[in-house]
C-alpha cells in the first residue's frame, strides 16, 4: 500500500539535538539521540573541482583546518559534493557555521554543525542493518499521486544529495523535498518525501528503489496525495 505520513514527526528541515548534562558532565546519548560535535560541521553544496586547499583558504579567516572527510559513494568512490571538516577549536568551527553561504569555487556553500554518530555499539549494529536492509517492492500507486516516500536514509543526507541522486541515475529533477523530524525532539529520523512535476518523472524517480543512496538502499513507496478537508 502507499505510504501515510507518521502521526509522531513533522515534516521540517534537519534538526540537531545537543546531548544533556547533569553536574556539569556530559551523558553518553542514547540510541537515536546524538550530540554535535564541537569542531566540526558539515559542509555541503560543493563543487566538484574543490580540494583540501581551496577549503583552507576559503575558511582560513575561521581558524585552521585540521581534516576533512569527503563523502563519496562507497562502490564508486564518486564525490557526493560535501564533507565533515574538522577544525583545531570550537570557536572556528563555530565562525564556519556563521559564514554559511559563502562562495567557493562558484558555489554558495551549505554549512551547519555535524553531529556526531556511529560511537555506541548499538548505534554501529544499527548502521551495519539499515546497509543490508531488504528493500519490498512498492505497492499499487494511488490516483494522483505525485510524491515519493524514501526511508532508509542516511542521516548525512540533504537537498542536494538527494536531488543530484534523482538528477544522476535517473535524469529527473525534484520539484521540492521534506525531511521528517521527531515532534518533541526535533531529531531527523531517516525519512523524507520528493515530489516531482510530472508523472514520467515520478515513475523514473520510483524506478530506484533498493538503489543505493549514500552507502544505504533507499526504501521508497508511493505518497498518497492528502485528502482536501
């Protein structure tokens, strides 16, 4: 059957949920609960001519550049236009976030705080599941539908990965994308949804499911459209 949005999320961008603490001492987060990490942010709507230099340069004003992690598909080794750079304070990781938007190679750069996962065995068991996870076929799709549901997610993923994913592998472009969050928490849970303009371009777009998306394979279904009230 065609997906139904959750009753327990919102659809709303990402939002990052900064662990607690009692006596001053930080608490180990609980699966599904992740703290930013102080030095480093996420950066993303990169070119592809970009390099570890280019990054120092554009930034050097925020502080020094320590690593830089590019994501990349893990059979291909493509560049996914982002990447984790990790810098030597939190004050320049912080003045990096507040240069959001500025220009390098000719491309506005998306930037924001990147919050750290996988440290917990459990968290890893459940990286390791949603990477062998069996994708079902999708069911019978409902009369004007024109959204996608994608599950399986990675939790790096935004606007530009996933509308360069439809884009590469089955030429179609988006016509906007929602990301579901926890009502309470404002956590991203590894859920979204993707309309397109056209029903060619949504049967395309359905055509990958299973395919993978970030080293997971993206579980998709049919949205049905709301019912006018």
């Amino acid at each position: 059957a065609a997906a139904d949005a959750e009753p327990d999320y919102d659809e709303a961008p990402m939002k990052k949920k900064s662990a607690a603490k009692s006596d001053g001492k930080a608490i180990p987060p609980a699966p599904g609960t992740y703290p930013i990490n102080p030095t480093k942010v996420y950066m993303g709507n990169l070119a592809w001519s970009i390099d570890e230099n280019a990054i120092k340069e554009a930034f050097a004003d925020c502080g020094n550049v320590l690593s830089i992690n590019w994501f990349e598909e893990k059979d291909t080794k493509k560049f996914l236009g982002a990447g984790v750079v990790e810098f030597d304070t939190q004050e320049g990781a912080n003045a990096a976030i507040a240069a959001s938007g500025r220009e390098v190679h000719g491309r506005e750069t998306k930037i924001r705080g990147w919050e750290q996962r996988g440290t917990e065995a459990s968290e890893k068991r459940a990286a390791r599941a949603a990477q062998k996870m069996e994708v079902k076929p999708m069911g019978p799709k409902p009369p004007g539908c024109y959204t996608l549901f994608m599950g399986n997610l990675n939790f790096a993923i935004d606007d530009d990965t996933i509308y360069n994913f439809f884009k590469d592998n089955a030429g179609v472009e988006m016509s906007a994308v929602r990301w579901l969050t926890n009502k309470d928490t404002g956590e991203f849970r590894g859920v979204g949804f993707a309309d397109f303009a056209t029903d060619e371009d949504l049967d395309k777009a359905a055509a990958l499911n299973g395919q993978d998306c970030m080293g997971r394979p993206i579980r998709m279904d049919w949205q049905a459209p709301r019912q006018a009230s």
